[in-house]
C-alpha cells in the first residue's frame, strides 16, 4: 500500500518537545473533477518542517503527510483535468492565497502546505490528489530532486526579492546592489540566484568561509562572516565604487540587520525581512527614519507569485541548489539525519527525500 510520513503526537511543550516521525500505511486516492493524482518522485524539507516537529508553529495536524515541498508526475486526472496525465509538475506549496500582492485574500484561509490542520495536502507521501490548478509544469532542465527543492524557498525567496525589495520592478534589477543574508539556507540561496540572473550585484553573509565561497562560486559578487565585529565595514570595502551603497537588504535573521547596514542603505532603501531567527524582535533606528529606509515584512508568497517564480526558473533555467538527499519515505532514521543537518546548520541548499525518481534525481553538488 502507498505511505505516508506524518508526525506522531506526544507529550511534552512547545519548545521543548521533539515529536517522532511515523510512516503510515495509506489508500490509494482517487482524484475527482478538476482534480489530478499525483505520483511523487522527490519531497523537500523546510524550517518551517523543524519548528512543527517542536510545536513551535501554529495549526499543525499530526494525520495529514509532511512537508509542503513536492515533484511528480500526474499518473491520473479527474474530469475537466485529463490533460495533464503525464506532465511533471511541482505542487503549489501553500493554499488561500490567490494574486493580491498585499497579502492573502482571507488570512484566516491561508496555510502552508504539510502538517496542516486546514489542508490535508502534502508532499511526504508515494501519492497525493490536489486541485488541477494547484500544480505548476515543472521547468524540464530541472531534476527530480531539484524541482523538489524549488517550491516553498524559490516562492518565499521571489516575493521578498521581487516584490518587497525591487518593488516589483525586475526591469531595473541590473546593476542594483543586494544584500543576501544567512546564505546556506534555501531562501537565502533562490534570492541569490535569481537576483544574479536578473543582472544584480550580490553581496551575502555567513558565518562559515565556506558557504561564503560556494556562494561566489554562484554568483555572489562578495561576501562577510557575520561573526566579524566590523563585518559591515568590510561589506562597504567591497561595493563597487560606481554604486557605493546598497539597494536593497534581504534578511532571515532580524538581531541588528538594521544597525548594521543602515549606514549602508541608499536613502530609500529597503530592508525585505522573511524570518527572524536571532529573536522575535528587533531594533529600528531613528537613523533609518531620517533616511527613509522602508522596512518591509514579507512570508510565503501567492499563487500568481509562484506562477511567475517558476516561470523565471524555466526561461533562466535556475537550478535550485540541493545539500543532500535520503532515499526512502520509509527510512525514517535518515530523514531524522537530515533534521539534524537543519538543526546544526550544516547544510548548504535543500535537504530532500527521493521517493520514487526513478534515476532522474541525479542533483548537481557545489
């Protein structure tokens, strides 16, 4: 029969609590109109995936699979969706949220896809039936494991690029100055990459040199450890001296990612915040004030957003950057391997499980 992985509940409080990961046996879905079955070749792991097995999310469901990430191949279709029998397709990795660039339509409608209580959708599973209009043609330069690792961050990467920080405006991205921090992580990466292909001068921070040279090795024009007590001054050094300032900031961190790189801002500036790892909070200058710096929040993205997202992969044929994959719905100790590479911050991309590729996941390595 077809598995799926869910999480498994167990006492203990959020934060504190770490709940199992369980593989169930499952029925086969039938799709119904406008509805498509799709067979999964690869899923990907997320953050979001980490902070749900610790109760530190918001409206989780320990029945429905995990992981909103998700590549496969329509093996069937219900009426008014038959066309698509046979195409690859990525899965539209969250639901309620349909073009407004404001935010979704009805927040209380909104959720990501995995282990969510207000969809039973997710990629973690040998089978799944969505909505026809919730799966995108997967870019065909893309391997499985690679368009698995495209959803959630190249989404989440876009709209906080795109439009946050360039305003919308991917007409005059050449030349702009970005700021990239926390490169490793997977939003971190897709940003880099598509502000790269865009004609973007891209500075990034870590605090490993080696993640500092894969991302130049990427496109990165330069980079900083941010463990460096004067890093933003070293960052200041490296802006070309036709453009001596940043556009533009996009950060998952928060801490003092406005102290720092104020000085740096043009006046206008925009700092484009998706996370807030360091703490929930974070200062704003009086400085950033006098020089109209726009602190811009940014989550997710919608599905007109991703419909462009993957339609800028294909013409620019992006290819997502993958750390390391397990094999194997079923081989629950190495997926809980890949959840300790996220809690250590080891990887470098999107960790992903091959569930059925097939021979077509073949993912490239820096």
């Amino acid at each position: 029969m077809p598995q799926a992985l869910t999480i498994k509940k167990i006492d203990g409080k959020p934060g504190q609590v770490w709940y199992p990961l369980q593989v169930k046996e499952v029925p086969k879905p039938t799709p119904g109109p406008k509805e498509v079955l799709v067979r999964l070749h690869a899923a990907a792991l997320n953050h979001r995936d980490f902070f749900i097995r610790q109760h530190l999310y918001p409206g989780i469901s320990f029945d429905h699979p995990m992981l909103a990430d998700g590549y496969g191949t329509v093996e069937d279709a219900g009426p008014g969706a038959r066309s698509l029998v046979g195409a690859r397709v990525v899965l539209t990795p969250c639901r309620g949220w349909a073009a407004s660039p404001d935010g979704p339509e009805d927040a209380a409608a909104f959720t990501v896809v995995g282990s969510a209580a207000l969809t039973p959708a997710g990629a973690a599973q040998d089978y799944v039936v969505v909505p026809a209009d919730e799966v995108e043609p997967a870019p065909p330069h893309l391997t499985a494991h690679e368009a698995a690792a495209l959803p959630l961050v190249g989404l989440t990467g876009w709209r906080a690029l795109v439009t946050k920080a360039l305003r919308g405006d991917v007409s005059a991205a050449a030349g702009r100055n970005i700021l990239v921090t926390g490169i490793g992580g997977g939003v971190a990466l897709s940003v880099l990459q598509f502000a790269t292909a865009m004609g973007c001068n891209v500075f990034v921070t870590s605090g490993d040199p080696a993640k500092l040279e894969k991302a130049r090795r990427l496109g990165a024009m330069g980079g900083v450890s941010y463990k460096e007590p004067g890093w933003d001054k070293q960052l200041a050094a490296q802006l070309p001296p036709s453009r001596p300032y940043l556009d533009a900031v996009v950060d998952g961190a928060g801490g003092d990612v406005v102290a720092r790189t104020v000085r740096l801002l043009r006046p206008g500036g925009v700092i484009a915040v998706y996370g807030m790892t360091v703490g929930p909070k974070m200062d704003w200058l009086m400085q950033a004030v006098m020089k109209n710096v726009d602190l811009r929040g940014t989550t997710m993205g919608s599905r007109a957003e991703f419909r462009d997202m993957v339609e800028f992969v294909r013409r620019h044929e992006v290819r997502p950057v993958v750390s390391r994959v397990v094999r194997g719905l079923g081989n629950v100790g190495a997926i809980d391997g890949l959840f300790e590479d996220m809690r250590r911050g080891k990887q470098f991309g999107k960790l992903v499980i091959d569930i059925s590729s097939d021979g077509e996941g073949g993912s490239p390595k820096l």
